[in-house]
C-alpha cells in the first residue's frame, strides 16, 4: 500500500497526492488570469514591478556569496586567480541576463 504522511495525516493513495498538486498548480496559474480578467490588470503591473526587485536583489545576493566562496578558495590557495575571474565573468553574464531580457521585452513590445 502506497502511504505518504503529508502534514500530519497520511494519504492512502498517491494518485490523491498527484491530483491535489495538479489542482494546486492550476489554481494558481489561473489565478492570476481570473485577476486580470476582473479588471485588475492594474494590480499585476505593480506586483510585477514588485517582483522584478525581489528578483535582482536575490540576484545580487546568490551572486555576491558565490564570489565571496571563490575569494575564499583562492585565499586558501584552492583555486587560481584565473578561476575567481571566470567566476567574475560568470556572474556579469548573470546579472546580464535579466536586464537583456526586460530590453528585449520592451524592444519587441511596442
């Protein structure tokens, strides 16, 4: 017998399991089409434009430990100066990416 113990209760079936998560993914996929359709197009743009600083701040962050890990390794003499460049480069192509892609939506938007 397929159990799998999930907050506390145990679900007999994993098809139940399956359907629930399906069920959670389109709720929220048509979520946000049910809000705009009831006008608040306005309301996403903002959430939107709230989300887009969330996402170069975490950016930033996962860029900035990731170089000071290199630091680290090149202090203790792990890795060379040529690999904390390549780790520089990197994260410049990272942190390039969001950026091209905001140009090239508003490039082919209008």
């Amino acid at each position: 017998m397929n159990q799998i113990v999930s907050n506390n209760y145990v679900v007999r079936n994993r098809s139940v399991a399956v359907a629930t998560a399906a069920l959670v993914v389109v709720a929220l996929l048509y979520g946000v089409d049910a809000e705009a359709a009831s006008g608040g197009i306005k309301t996403l743009e903002k959430n939107a434009t709230e989300w887009d600083k969330a996402i170069y701040a975490f950016i930033g962050v996962c860029a900035g430990i990731y170089l000071a890990i290199q630091a680290v390794l090149v202090w203790m003499n792990k890795r060379q100066w040529g690999d904390f460049g390549k780790a520089c480069l990197k994260v410049a192509v990272a942190g390039g990416v969001p950026a091209l892609a905001v140009f090239f939506w508003s490039f082919f938007n209008s």
